[in-house]
C-alpha cells in the first residue's frame, strides 16, 4: 500500500489549546484521523509524526525520500519553520517526492512576517487557512499529483 506522510512541526501539539481563535480547537489527534480517512478514500497508508526540532523533520524528509517507491508524498506543516528554515526548504529539494506545504490559518492574512515561505518554491502545492480540512485537501491533492510530479522531476 502506497505511503503519505504527514509531518507537524513545532507547537502543533499543542493544537486544541494553543490560540483556538486561530488555530481552533481540534487536536493533533484529530488531524491524525482526518489525515488517515483522506489516506484511506486514496488506498494509501498514513505515516503520521510531530515534532519540535526542526532536525527530526529534516531527517524524515530525507527518509520518505528514500522510501520513493511506497512513497505518494508528503504533507508538511512545518509550522514558524516554514518562516524560518533555509534548512527545510533545502530538504524538500533534495528529495523526489512531491510536498505539499500546509497551514490551518491562512498565514497571509495575518503577521508580514508569516507571508513568507521558505517551503513553497520547493514545493507541488500549497494549502492555507482551510483549518483542519486543509489535510484532507492537501492529501487529494497530492495524491492526485504524485505520479505526475515525480515523472517530472526524474
């Protein structure tokens, strides 16, 4: 069965109580179960991680890129890396699988600073401010794309 994986960066598992006007009240757990449902509806599995430091999702960048083969993709929310990180956007280059970047506020309407990505030149699309559902729209995305980009970038 062909693998998404999903990547969270820092703070999101603090989702359901940090800022809920923002980020609203879903939980990481939550995210996880939607992710797997829209995985499923695709007859693809969910590796599904979360962290703080921005090494680890630089390394399971590198490791679903080893994976191609089983791999449709991955969807990253790198949360304030995404701001910040030369590094994450040099990882997502270096690997064949496509990435879609998301987000669940729309980061453009809010801080100047958020309106930067240092993802998105990297990256086969980009989802913003669908909240949740966002993961669910990334994962259709990706997976109706993966072949196609990664004919491309052979």
């Amino acid at each position: 069965m062909a693998k998404i994986w999903v990547l969270n960066g820092p703070n999101l598992n603090l989702l359901g109580t940090r800022e809920p006007a923002v980020y609203g009240t879903a939980t990481i757990a939550d995210v996880e179960a939607v992710c797997r449902q829209a995985a499923k509806a695709h007859g693809a599995d969910v590796d599904f991680r979360q962290s703080n430091h921005e090494g680890a999702l630089i390394d399971w960048l590198h490791e679903a890129g080893r994976s191609a083969a089983e791999t449709l993709g991955v969807v990253l929310n790198a949360g304030a890396y995404t701001h910040t990180s030369l590094a994450l956007g040099d990882a997502i280059k270096a690997i064949t699988v496509p990435v879609i970047e998301v987000h669940l506020s729309n980061v453009h309407a809010r801080e100047p600073f958020r309106h930067h990505s240092y993802l998105s030149p990297a990256c086969a699309g980009i989802v913003v401010g669908f909240g949740v559902a966002g993961y669910a729209l990334a994962i259709d995305g990706l997976a109706r794309t993966a072949k196609t980009y990664a004919d491309a970038r052979r």
